[in-house]
C-alpha cells in the first residue's frame, strides 16, 4: 500500500510519508505487546502487595482438586464481582481446620488481581502484630489504608487473641470495612452458631457486622490438609521401598 499520501495545502502539494499496511500491523502488533507487558507487570505489583503470604500465589483455580464443592461459589463470586461489590457483597466462610477455606478465598485474590482488581489478603494476626506497635494515629491511618482495596479478604477469625486490646483492634477493622461499604471476606475456624450465638458482647459487635454483610458458606468437612498428608505418606513409601 501507498507510503505517501498526496495532499494540497494552501495551494502546494505535499506528499507526506504514512505507513503502509504492512507497517501499520507491525506497530499494532508492537503496541499490543507493549499493553499486555505493562498488563502483567501492573497485575506482579499488585500481587506483590495484595498476596501477603508466598503461599497464595498458588491458590488458583486452575491447581483446584476437585476436594470442595464449594468452590463453585467462588468462581460465582469472580464472574459476577461488578454485582458483588455493587451491593458489598462479602462472604463468611467457615468450616474445620483443614478443609480448605483459604484456599478458597486465595482462588478468588488471585482471579481478581488478574483482572487488575485491588486485593489485599491478610489475616487476623498480623494485622495484630501490625496495629501492637503503632500509636493511635497510626493505627486510625493503617486502619483506613486497608479500604484502599476494592476487595479485603481477612483468614483466620476466632484464632486473635483474646485480650481487650486484640477485641478492640478487631472491631476497628471491621467497623472500618463495614462503614466503607466495600466487600470483605473472613474466613474461620468458628462454627454459624457460635459466630450468631456468642455471649461476649465484643465479638457479638464484631460478628454482627460479620453476618450482615458476609454470606455464610460452609465449606465442607473433609481434611484436605490431612488427605494431602497421607498421599505425600504413600508416595514416601514407594520412593523408600
């Protein structure tokens, strides 16, 4: 195709160089590369700061074992997040120790922070140990940073200490997502009843706000920490035999 292109200005031509098609291509082909490159580095970073533990990298529904129907709720969750976070839809999940809770709410971290949404995963310890060495501005401030993220997905509630400044600390964080009326995702170790039924007035404040905005899934009793255990044992066995 033409690399010049011949036009009439103020009564002259010009013949001013263009691109022909072949190299119109190549630049497209150079911009789309140039986009997804700055795509995937844009998602490392945002991993780098939303995955607080190496661990979580590997939640992701692609190394899903088929050992928890559930998780179909999690895909759910991803496919319809521009509903979900509409509406502060979070979710509860809760079950034994083992069954693959974090899993769960890693999956749904990772296919996020691939679609460039912020996440930030943590748990309850240590934003503890963050919030024991800060002084009340500075917690006030921390604890406001964590609403910077479209999505705050919290592991291991009940598992805190249970001092009245851990209780107290706990209630902020969540006081504070739930004011700011974006989506939260705990993960615990507590039964439904026991999260509905407490007697303690502090968690019954920290609960509530819990239930009204997380819809409760119970993911189901296998052990899959204990069933992963026993396959690394029979594959030790074979190696040894």
């Amino acid at each position: 195709t033409p690399r010049q292109h011949r036009i009439e200005v103020m009564g002259k031509m010009a013949l001013p160089f263009i691109m022909c098609q072949c190299q119109r291509e190549a630049y497209d082909r150079e911009q789309a590369a140039l986009a997804q490159r700055d795509f995937l580095d844009r998602v490392s970073r945002m991993k780098s700061s939303g995955l607080q533990d190496q661990a979580l990298y590997d939640y992701q529904f692609a190394n899903d074992l088929g050992y928890n129907p559930e998780i179909r709720y999690a895909h759910t969750y991803v496919e319809r997040w521009a509903d979900m976070q509409a509406d502060n839809t979070g979710l509860l999940l809760w079950g034994d120790v083992g069954t693959g809770k974090s899993f769960f709410a890693g999956c749904i971290a990772n296919a996020l922070l691939e679609q460039c949404v912020p996440v930030l995963t943590t748990n309850f310890a240590k934003l503890l140990n963050a919030l024991s060495g800060m002084y009340t501005d500075d917690r006030n401030a921390y604890i406001d940073s964590l609403n910077r993220y479209s999505l705050l997905i919290i592991d291991d509630l009940g598992v805190e200490r249970s001092s009245t400044f851990a209780q107290e600390q706990v209630f902020h964080v969540i006081d504070s997502r739930y004011r700011s009326g974006k989506p939260l995702i705990v993960t615990t170790n507590l039964t439904l009843d026991e999260l509905k039924h407490t007697e303690d007035t502090a968690k019954r404040r920290i609960y509530d706000r819990i239930l009204e905005r997380c819809v409760p899934i119970r993911i189901n009793n296998l052990n899959i920490r204990q069933k992963n255990a026993q396959e690394q044992f029979r594959r030790a066995r074979v190696l040894f035999s």
